[in-house]
C-alpha cells in the first residue's frame, strides 16, 4: 500500500480566506508557514512521501488541497468546489494525480462537491450534503464510485463547514466527533463523542498511528487511552479559516 501526500503550500493570500460559520480572525502568515512545515513534517516523520502541488496563489484557500479531490482506491475523483472563488485551485491537483497515474473522474457542473465533506469507511462513503457539495455533486458521485465497490451515504451538514470538520473516522471505522456539530449521529453505525471542537478530525497514518490538532489535548489523551500513537500538530492558523488537520493534505494509499 502506497504512502503519498499531496500537499500545497499556503498561498500568502491565506489571510483573505473564506469563513462561513465562525468569527473572522487575522492570520499571521509567517506562523501558518511555521505550522505547515510542521505538519508536513509530522507525516514525513511516520513513513509519509509528500508531494508538492504546484501553489495556486491567488487562492487564499488553496492549502486546504483536501477539498479539490476524492480519493477511491486508486481512482482520483476531481471535485468542483462549492466557492466559485476555490474552483481553480482542482487544476495543479489534477497534474500531480496524473502524474502518479491515478485514473481521472470529476464532478461537472451544475454539481459542486468539496473533498473536505467526505468520509470513507471501509466501502462506505459518507457525503455531506451543506453549504459546498450540493445533491447533483452527491448523484455524480454515486455515479463514479458504486460501480468501484463503494457505497455513498449522504448526510446532513447544517452545523459545521464540512462533514469532516464535524466526523472523521478512527482506523478500526469508530466515527468520532464532537457533538454539538453533528446532525444526526445515529447514521453512523458506531459514534463515539470527543470532548474538544478540534478533536473531531483524525489523520490516520497508519494501523494505530494518528494526527490530530495540538488545540484538542483532552482529545489526544482519550485516544492515546484506547491504544492509539497520537501526533498533535499546531494549526491554530487554519483553524481561524475553519480548517483542520484533514484539510491540509490528500493521502494516496492505492497505488501499489
């Protein structure tokens, strides 16, 4: 199983990025440069190849390169952004998938879709239905990746940016979230509530190896509790823009 991470480079624009659901806060850029090159480094540390996108910078949002794909296997599922402003931030994503030789499915307008509302678990691939991805991006989809095994799941998103800022999955499928951000937990088959806002997103690199934020230490303890390496990352600098560990890189397991 491969070991890839696609990462892009904060644009100097950062400060300019988009806030839907929490106050605005000014970005200091020098210190979300700091803290990307810490969490790149975090992954390089546990095994991880990164690779550099090519920069979008005149993409204030454009670090957060997990929303410009979905990953199924080893197919690369284009996405189309839901901010008209992040929808040229998808082309150097599609250069360096191709270039691994990923094959290339994408989301085509009218439909809109945000790799940041996607959850897999095992063949099951929870899409959230908010703000960014709206029903025809589900249905297209649901197109591309039931005849590859999957399943799609759409879930409401109505509290948070995306599903992921309110889910994310532990290596043995346990769902985990805050609750408070979560509409319905009973559509995941096990959920288990975690104590902090930043707990919710887990970068799972490995068997029992995780990532999580520095801003969710109860979080790190509770899981280190249940058996699980965990790496906490400062990325207090993105969490101003609603970001989150998940956000600033796509994992390529598939290729091998």
């Amino acid at each position: 199983m491969s070991k890839i991470a696609l990462v892009r480079q904060p644009s100097s624009q950062l400060d300019d990025g988009i806030v839907d659901h929490i106050e605005k806060v000014a970005v200091d850029l020098d210190r979300a440069r700091v803290q990307w090159r810490g969490y790149v480094d975090a992954l390089q540390e546990h095994g991880w190849t990164t690779i550099e996108v090519d920069p979008a910078e005149d993409c204030p949002d454009s670090v957060f390169i997990e929303d410009t794909v979905v990953m199924f296997r080893n197919v690369a599922i284009i996405s189309r952004p839901g901010a008209d402003s992040r929808k040229p931030e998808t082309d150097g994503t599609r250069r360096a998938l191709a270039e691994l030789g990923c094959p290339i499915a994408e989301i085509r307008e009218p439909g809109t879709l945000d790799g940041g509302d996607i959850l897999k678990v095992g063949d099951t691939v929870y899409v959230g239905r908010g703000g960014r991805t709206n029903g025809e991006g589900i249905a297209q989809l649901r197109k591309i990746i039931t005849p590859l095994g999957g399943t799609v799941v759409a879930v409401p998103v109505t509290k948070v940016l995306h599903l992921k800022t309110a889910v994310t999955a532990l290596p043995d499928g346990t769902v985990i979230g805050y609750p408070d951000y979560v509409d319905n937990p009973a559509i995941f088959d096990r959920f288990l509530p975690v104590p902090e806002p930043h707990g919710t997103a887990v970068v799972i690199l490995g068997p029992d190896e995780l990532i999580i934020s520095a801003s969710a230490p109860k979080t790190a303890a509770m899981l280190r509790d249940l058996g699980y390496t965990v790496t906490e990352v400062e990325i207090s600098e993105y969490e101003k823009l609603e970001g989150c560990p998940t956000c600033l890189s796509v994992r390529v397991r598939a290729l091998d």
